[in-house]
C-alpha cells in the first residue's frame, strides 16, 4: 500500500459477489454481445497510472490474492485463493479520475498502451497464481476478465460487496 | 478533494448504474427483508474517518451532486442533479480499511456514533440539494439509502459502472 505522499502507481477496488457477468465484447450487427460470468468471488476493478511499470505486477498479485477479504459460508475471511473462489477482473480507467471543478479529469492514468500491457501482465500472473495453489485450481474455480478499453457492462449480485480501496 | 500528505477524512465511491437494489432491513423469524431500489442513477459508497467532522458535508453533497459522471441516452456526461437520475447512498466502512500483512485494519474510521451521525447529515443534507433542484424534484428521480451497521446486501445492474473514487 503506498504511503501517503509516495505518488501511486495502481489503484485498484475490490468488491465480494456471489453472482457477476461483464460484457466482453459489444453486439455488432452481424453478431450478439459476449459475455462472462463468475459466481461467488471477488471482483477487482483495476487501473494504472503513469510511471507503472512491470515490477509492480508481483505485488499486487500476491496481495490481492492472499488478502483475506472473502467470507465462508461459516463468516470466516480467508482470501479468495483459500476460499476458493471466483475472481473477475474489471479494467477501470476511471479510477485513475481526479475531480477539477465539476469535471474529471484523467491526466495521471497510464496511456493506453502501456495500460493495456500492465492489465495484460496483470490477468496472466493471477492466473499463473491461482493455478499454482492447489485448493484454487482443484475446487472449479474460475478467473474471468474485461477487454481492456471497452465499456465495462457489469451486473452483480452480493450478499455485502464489502468495498475495499487498496493503492500500490 | 484531500491533496497528497494531507488526512482525509471521508471516502467515496461512485458507480453508475441502471438499476441497484439494497436491503435496508434483515429478515427475521417474523418478518421479510426489507429493500429499497433506485432505476438509472448514481451509488454513493461512503466512509468517514476519525477526525471528520459535520463541515466537511456539504462539501461532499455538493462535489458528488454537481460533478459531471451520469450519462445521458445521448451519451453526455451531466451531473446527477442534471440527468436527472436517482441517488442510492451505502454505507461503507469497509472503505476505510488498510492492508496490514493478509489482513484489513480500520483503525482509521470514524467511531460508530460518529459514523453514524455524519451519514445521517450526508443523507439528510442530499435530500435537501436534491428537492431545491427543480429539474431533479420534478423528475420523479428519487434518492434512497442504506442502514447504518448494517450488512448491505446489494444487486446492481449497470451499462458501465464507471467507478470513481473521491475523498475529502
């Protein structure tokens, strides 16, 4: 977690769900919308800003992985990999907003490039993560994640969304 | 918007929505759950942190009324106020968490008695903004909100959540 002062290089918000289903590729003509969907899990919506770079990946993975923000069904908090759950990763540029009179303004986000490069490193290391322990890869869980750049259309169901804000 | 090294003292999370339905009241042996529900509009996630205290409201009701982040059918950025759309207010102690090891600390948040009186103003001091707003009071748009403490079961149906973060 950056400690105040220290310029932030990624934000990231986390939601619990126990149903969600985000649209990974919009209806055209010729073809319906794509969608996926996780059941009970974590949600994490993420975003990058200038000066991120490929280091800060590691931390965030082991952080957000094992951080024990999900509840069993006995109210106990475990991390989503000793849950196990379900994890959805949502691009969310917008996280990256600062308020400048009634606008918002977006000038310290990551360009699109190098956004989409950490969000792409981002979804492999949880993936290669989760896949590594045991618990996560034998239950049927699952990790599902947005297009980056697309309009995240997003439906979710949470007994609680428990909101946390963690920066890196 | 709280500068860099500066405490904040409260925490917000906005989403757009298209719908969004919140238990206000648990089920019991002799009674069903209770639920408030908003259509298209805006979700106030909010936290208080000690130190916070009544003059930072209407800062807070005026910066998340009036700030630009509701889209119109024509794909316009309004203010809520403007859209005109409904309001849904959760509380959100979870905001205020910090990680520590795997685990969430809260020792920033505001005191439950604090807490709770300040959310009360904020709801209190938004229904005002709102009812003097001719084009939002005559819309039919309504504002709802969560109960304090209480577990805030939600379901939110979105065309982009388009999440923000602001503190103060």
């Amino acid at each position: 977690m950056a400690e105040s002062g220290i310029d932030i290089v990624a934000r990231v918000v986390l939601q619990q769900c126990v149903y969600a289903r985000l649209q990974v590729k919009p209806p055209s003509l010729d073809s319906e919308a794509e969608w996926v969907e996780i059941k009970k899990g974590m949600i994490i919506y993420l975003c990058f800003f200038k000066g991120a770079d490929s280091t800060v990946i590691p931390k965030m993975v082991n952080s957000l992985l094992n951080v024990k923000l999900s509840e069993t069904d006995a109210g106990k908090h475990v991390s989503i990999k000793d849950l196990p759950g379900d994890v959805l990763i949502v691009p969310q540029a917008t996280l990256g907003g600062k308020v400048k009179g009634r606008g918002m303004q977006y000038h310290s986000n990551a360009g699109k490039e190098l956004g989409m490069e950490l969000y792409t490193q981002f979804v492999t290391q949880c993936q290669q993560e989760l896949a590594v322990h045991a618990p996560w890869a034998e239950s049927g869980s699952v990790l599902r994640f947005g297009t980056y750049g697309n309009r995240q259309v997003l439906k979710i169901d949470t007994n609680g969304p428990y909101t946390h804000l963690l920066e890196f």
